[in-house]
C-alpha cells in the first residue's frame, strides 16, 4: 500500500470547485477491449482564483486532448490529469481508451456477460473519461453510442432518444439527449441484446411515462413482478408525497454482474438480476418482498437523490437514509407493517449495531473517509432511516410531509448537505432541531436505561430514563442524543400509549395515576436505534407478549425473554425449558393460527449475530450448542402443535398476504421438526409436492439447520434440477455455504471449482464464501483458525478481482472485540496477513488497517 493511497479525506476539508462542467457530449465507440470514448465538454471557471484544472481519471488510456480546438499537453498521472493554466472558459475535448472486458472491478464501463454496461456511483465515472468527478459538478449529457447492430441491438443511455442511424458496415448508433442536469455518478450506458417488457404509466398530471424492463433472453416472464411493483411505486409516491416522474420514459437493465443492489442512474436503472427476475418456481415470497422494495427504493431516488442530490459524499445519507425510510414507508403500506417493522430491527440489531461496536464504526454522515466504497454501509443505510424515522416521529405525519415538501422546492436541482434537510424539517414545522443533529456526527448505540417506579399510596407511576452512549473506534466522547421513547402503559383497564421526549442524559416523567402497578412496555416500534437495559421479570414480559397493542412490543419482549434463557444457559452449560418459556411457546402457539405472520417471527429463535450484539463478550461454543439444545427441546415439547401448523395446503402459488403468512409459519414449524429423527417422511414429501420456491428452500433449510440427513440427498436433486438457472444456483451455494457441518471448508473449497461458480460474479461469491463468513458460525469460528485462513486466502485472491466485494466480505472478520481471547490472536494473525500484501487495494486497508489499530 503506497502512503499516497492511504490518505483520508475528511469532511471539514471540503472545498467549492474551481471549475463547473455545464455541458457534456460523450461519443463512445464500443469494442471489448478497446472502447474509444470521446468527451468534449464546456468547462467555466469559478471565482476569481488562477489554480490549475485538475481532472479526475483512473485506468485510462489518453489519445488526444484539445483545449478550444488546439492540442495541449496536459500533466498525468495514475489518479488525474492537471492542466497548468486555462482561459475562463473553454471547450475541452478529451479521448480516451478503455478496456471494458477487463475490468473486472465492474465500476466503470464493463462486461455484464455478453452486454456492456456502467457503474459509475461512487468514483466510478474517472474511470470512462477525464471528468471533475463529484456530486457537486452537475453537466447536461448528450451522448452518442455506436456499436455492432447485430450483437447489440439495443444502446441505452440517460434520459430521452433523440437519434438513430445505421452504418455500412454492420454497426448502428444511437444518440441521447438528458434534459436535466446530473452528477457524474448518475450517469449511464447499456449496450445489448435483450428481452423486452414494455408497459406505461399515466401520471397524476396526465403524462404518459413508457416503461421498459430489460432482462436477459429468454426471461420475460420473470419480469412482470418487477413491472407492477414499478407502478405501484410510481402510485404510491405521487399519493404520499405528491412527487411525480419527470421525463417521458423509465427504463431497468437487469444485469448478472454487479456489485450492490441496484443503481438510481437517471432514467436508467441497472439492477442485480436477483432485484428483478421472479417467478413462483424459481423465487421466494422474500425475493418478491425485496424486489419491491428495492424497485420501488431506486425509483424514489429519482427525487431524493437524483433531483436533490449530495454535495460531496460525506452527505450520502442525505439520499440513502431518506430513500430507504421511503422505501420502507412503501413497503409497509404494501404489506403487513409490523412484520415489515421486525425484518428492518434485525438487521439494525444483527449488522448495524455490529459495525458500531467495531473497527469501521462512523456516524451517518462520516467526518473521515479512505476509500468511499466502505461507506455504503449500514450505518449510513439503515441507521441513516431510523434518523429519519425519529424525525417523522417527532414531527408526526403532516409536519414531515411540510417539510419533504419544504426540502424539494427549496434545492430542486441542487447538490446538497444533510444539515440542508434537517433545516428545511425545521423551517417548515418551526421547531429547534440543533439537538436531534447530532445524530448526523456522533456514531455508537446509545444505550436506554429504564426504571420504573410505583407509589403505593397514590397510585402515581412514573419512568426514570437514562441514556449512555459507550466509546466507539472513532469517537472516545459521546453526547446526549434527542431520543423519542414510544411507550405502553397496560393498566387492568386497557393499555395507555405516549412519545416522549428525551433530550438529557437522564429526566424522569410521569405517567398517570393506576389502582395498581401498571406493566410498562417501552421502544414501541422500535422508535429509537438504540438498546434496551430495563430489567423485567419473566411474568411481565409475558404479559407484554399477550397483551400489549404494539405488535413490534409483543415480538421484542418474546425475543428478550427467550434471549435472557439462551444467555442463562451458555453461561451455566446447560438448557431447560423454564415454565415461563413453556408457557411463552404454549401462548403463542394458541394464538398462532390467526396471527401466524407474527406468530412466525415470535416462534423463531433470535440469530446468533443478535444474541451475540447482547454481551460484552460471548463464549461462541456455549451459545451455539445452548441456541441447539433449545430448538430441540421446543422441537419435542410441542411436536404435535409444530406438525399441525405445517400441514400444506393445497392452494398454487401466489405471492399475496394470506399465502405468504402460511408458508412463513409453516416454514419456522419444519425448522423444528427437522429437529427430530422420526420426521423424514414428512419432510420428504413437504419437498417433493412443493410447486414453488418459498416451499422448497423452507424443507432444504430446515434440513441444513438441523443437519439432518436427508439434507445432502435433497441438495443432490436441487441441483439437478436447477444447474443451469444462475440465480437459482446461487440458493443452493448459500445453503452450502452456511451449512454447519465438520466438512464445511473442504466442500467450500470443492464448490469453488463448480461450473457454475466465478470468483468474478459478485452474486456468487456472496451467496459461498459469503454465506461462510456470516452465518456459517460454527465453521467460521472453529477454534483450530481454519475459517479465518480460508476466508483470508479467498480475500487475498478476490482483492486483486474486485476490491469492493472483497472489502464487503471481510465484515465478519472485523467485530471481534467480544469474541474470546484465543480467537482474537487467530484473526489477527490472519489480518496481519492481509496487511503484509504490498498490492492490498485501498478498500482492504482502510478496514485492516482499522482493525490492527
Ligand atoms: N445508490 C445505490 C442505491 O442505494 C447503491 C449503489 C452504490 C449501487 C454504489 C452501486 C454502487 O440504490
Ligand atoms: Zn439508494
């Protein structure tokens, strides 16, 4: 790693640019390895200063540059181009070579099989021309694409179709024009050969929208999903917050290669194939879920993110913590919230909360950054939406809308901060937000203490609340944070809810007079991103679980309940089925033919990643074995109830509510009864008449879970069956990967060499060494460091691949603080590893780095 790469840029250091690009023509001519790309833009000086224009470019090959017509010779280097001194104003022509079918980073320009395409969020644009590449230098884009007509019949770019012509010798070309001005990072191509879904949407204005869904051939009809889902979103953004599509057509390329989820590029979305292909044979109810989801997140990028954009990338928050608190708004209103609710705290509580307690951990808006790539993190994400979240709690439904409204009309086609958005919430509702801002630089969990307290003689009840945010990596002092506290009283006569308001390290609030002591229920919702110390005993959580109106309550006090018995039981060596916990299960399993969604999520025991967020230090073997024990004890406990909740019925598939609670419940009921050895023909025959993949997988996890030994028969067959479907085969990786079994590295190892598998594709190698490193808990922590080495050899390989995907795999690596002694030297014998490559990209050793420290 040379000093030059390591250098962090920090938030406090930005600086205007010295130079706009207000227009820009792109020519690219396409070939594999030579692509040729011609940009000519207008270039404005700003201010009155005499600095050099200095442009952004990585990996480029320059041929020719012109300043106003007349060739110059400009200073280069790995990273940019420096032109000593300019006129005020000029046109710059610019070519470059590239080589697309080489870049195996897939930012850039790039082979998604057999199509080109683009990735260019976040630095990815320096890497097709010489460009000031930043959120803050918007341009208008004309581009033209030439290219084979028979290989690549459709050339796809930003915003409107204004020209097309054929040439003789076989290649054809396409001109686009993008009437609003955008960042680099939005910008976009596609070049192909694919099937088409067309369809239209009328606005609420009365415009008619064209939208187009690109899919590999032959996979047209897995793409309607996506479409409706797209339309549902256009409908539900207009509904909610007036905000309507702004240009005549919406296009998606669903591609196989690529890095993340999804891409907001404007008019032009590229996807993940796995975000937009789905049928019932071949995709989950929760494929269908995500793939909602993340459609309709990146069509909402069209206003939060694209329309408003961010200044400099410190502010990525600013578009990904508002859109995925609308996209999750959207889901909820598409679903049923509370289960919605559920899935978005485990993944706070599993990764977020993780991050925060190690090395990497940063504050929504980051002051501090190597290598921008490592910040598309749940922190940013996730924590960014519960920012949010707090804000529409505080401000309430109305006062959030005046202030999105507020927000737009204010910087529409603007770059800019989130300190920009939390003023316009506070303009718009005339309320101090100074306090809440905090949240945008203070990273860490605060912790919330809870005590309650009861007067006898008069009946009056009141909570005392402290907050206490712990050190993090980045910060040793922390505030006190702006936190609503939603809350439930249930008193005898029904249950009392109320917000309040936290702005101390400690206050004390009443809460009403009551004959006798009331049960208090606190975080409703989950309305803070925060933990919970409040000690309750057994018989009051149950309560909770049975009585409370808040679903999200009932689901957090049956998990706490369960959490506290499996923290019990690795401590002292051994498991019961306590009365309590008995009758937990017996509750919710009587109530469990109505409420199964909720019933589901309550009968599942908490992951090990959440359990493990819940101690300083954790002894990895006794929580495991005591997670095991349990699920075979419930497993033969309710034996009967767990066999009749899973008899399937006999409807075909539909993704719709009803359907998808059935088989969530009956898919937690076969994770018990793989438990058991007498159960093999029933888990035989729940595979064999399954007619959809929801059904499928819940007989293949249940197996895997439970190691029982139908699972290696039934994962033979699979593969038979779905060898050539790519995104399918990707399931059963991930199901190889993450199976806890004594051999699991030598069949890693093995699958590595499987037809189907590629170290280059990024979907694979999430879904196998992914799997191992996350979830595998057994095999990734086995005390002899063979799952530290094996994941530190693959990371070392896939580093010189694709540094991105690397850096996102080395996650499990990093929170090791409360893992035992002997297993923190081993991986940080492993880290030193990595540290002692001299080529280690950027990505890698910003983290290693960190981690050592
Ligand atoms: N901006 C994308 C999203 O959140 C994520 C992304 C980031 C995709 C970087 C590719 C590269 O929707
Ligand atoms: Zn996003």
């Amino acid at each position: 790693m040379s000093e030059s790469r390591a250098k962090a840029m920090r938030l406090a250091d930005y600086q205007q640019p010295d130079f706009l690009i207000p227009e820009l023509s792109l020519e690219f001519e396409l070939d594999d390895h030579q692509t040729q790309v011609i940009a000519t833009s207008k270039i404005v000086r700003q201010g009155d200063h005499d600095r050099p224009l200095v442009l952004h470019g990585e990996k480029l090959e320059l041929t020719e540059v012109q300043i106003n017509g007349q060739a110059v010779q400009p200073q280069g280097s790995d990273t940019d181009l420096t032109f000593a001194s300019v006129p005020d104003e000029f046109t710059l022509r610019i070519v470059t070579r590239i080589d697309p079918a080489n870049n195996t980073s897939l930012e850039g320009l790039y082979k998604s099989g057999q199509a080109f395409c683009t990735q260019c969020e976040a630095e990815g644009f320096r890497k097709i021309t010489y460009f000031l590449d930043r959120p803050d230098v918007m341009a208008r884009y004309q581009v033209k694409i030439t290219a084979d007509k028979a290989r690549y019949p459709y050339l796809l770019s930003n915003g409107n179709k204004v020209d097309a012509g054929e040439l003789p010798d076989g290649r054809h070309w396409v001109r686009w024009d993008d009437p609003f001005f955008k960042p680099s990072y939005l910008f976009a191509l596609v070049a192909g050969d694919f099937d088409l879904l067309e369809d239209e949407f009328i606005t609420q204005s009365g415009r008619k929208v064209a939208l187009q869904i690109f899919v590999d051939k032959g996979n047209l009809h897995r793409a309607g999903h996506a479409m409706r889902s797209l339309k549902k979103a256009m409908a539900w953004d207009e509904q909610k917050y007036g905000l309507e599509y702004d240009l005549d057509i919406y296009m998606i390329v669903a591609v196989d290669f690529f890095n993340m989820g999804a891409m907001e590029n404007k008019g032009l979305n590229l996807f993940n194939s796995k975000f937009v292909l789905a049928d019932a044979a071949a995709a989950t109810d929760e494929d269908y879920f995500n793939i909602e989801s993340v459609i309709a997140h990146e069509y909402f990028h069209n206003w939060t993110g694209n329309r408003v954009t961010c200044r400099d990338w410190f502010q990525l928050s600013l578009k990904e913590g508002l859109t995925v608190f609308r996209d999750q708004q959207f889901s909820a209103d598409m679903a049923d919230p509370a289960i919605v609710r559920i899935k978005q705290v485990k993944v706070m509580r599993e990764h977020q909360f993780a991050e925060d307690a190690g090395p990497m951990s940063h504050p929504i808006r980051p002051a501090e950054v190597m290598e921008m790539n490592n910040f598309y993190s749940v922190t940013v994400y996730d924590k960014g939406a519960e920012v949010i979240r707090m804000l529409h709690t505080l401000l309430g439904e109305q006062g959030f809308r005046r202030g999105m409204d507020l927000y737009i009309s204010r910087h529409d086609g603007q770059a800019v901060t989130c300190d920009d958005f939390v003023q316009a919430m506070q303009d718009a509702n005339n309320v101090n937000l100074e306090l809440f801002k905090r949240w945008y630089s203070q990273s860490g969990t605060p912790v919330l203490s809870v005590k309650e307290q009861y007067d006898q003689q008069s009946g009056q009840f009141t909570v005392a609340l402290h907050q206490h945010t712990p050190p993090t990596a980045d910060q040793p002092h922390k505030q006190a944070l702006h936190l609503p506290i939603a809350l439930e009283v249930l008193g005898t006569h029904g249950s009392k809810s109320q917000v309040l308001s936290l702005t101390k390290e400690s206050q004390t609030f009443p809460l009403g007079q009551f004959e006798t002591k009331p049960q208090l229920a606190v975080l409703a919702g989950f309305s803070a991103p925060v933990k919970l110390d409040f000690k309750q005993d057994e018989q009051g959580l149950l309560n909770t679980v049975l009585y409370a109106q808040d679903p999200f309550l009932r689901w957090d006090a049956s998990q706490q309940l369960i959490s506290e018995a499996l923290h019990r039981a690795a401590e002292q060596g051994q498991t019961v089925l306590s009365d309590n916990l008995q009758g937990l299960f017996e509750g919710v399993l009587e109530f469990a033919p109505e409420q199964r969604a909720l019933a589901a999520e309550m009968l599942e025991l908490p992951s090990f990643e959440t359990l493990a967020q819940q101690r300083q230090r954790i002894d990895v073997d006794a929580l495991l074995n005591a997670r095991n024990a349990l699920k075979r004890l419930l497993a033969d406990r309710f034996h009967p109830q767990w066999q009749a909740l899973s008899a399937s019925s006999s409807q075909s598939y539909i993704y719709e509510a009803d359907q998808v609670q059935k088989r969530r419940l009956r898919a937690v009921c076969l994770g018990y009864l793989a438990h058991r050895q007498d159960q093999s023909t029933l888990l035989q025959s729940a595979y064999t008449t399954s007619d959809n993949m929801t059904d499928t997988l819940a007989v293949l996890k249940a197996c895997q879970q439970a190691d029982h030994p139908l699972f290696s028969g039934l994962m033979q067959d699979f593969e038979s069956r779905w060898q050539a479907d790519s995104l399918v085969m990707d399931k059963w990786f991930a199901l190889h990967g993450s199976h806890q079994h004594k051999d699991s590295l030598a069949k890693l190892q093995l699958l590595t060499s499987h037809a189907m598998y590629s170290i280059n594709n990024p979907n694979k190698v999430r879904a196998l060494i992914g799997s191992f490193a996350f979830y595998n808990t057994a095999g990734f922590h086995a005390l002899d460091g063979g799952g530290y080495r094996f994941v530190t050899d693959y990371l070392l390989k896939l580093d010189a691949v694709n540094p991105q995907v690397a850096s996102r795999l080395i996650t499990p690596m990093l929170g090791f603080a409360h893992l035992d002694d002997r297993r923190q030297d081993l991986l940080t014998q492993q880290l030193a590893r990595l540290l002692d490559n001299k080529s280690l990209s950027r990505d890698l050793f910003e983290k290693v780095s960190k981690a050592l420290k």
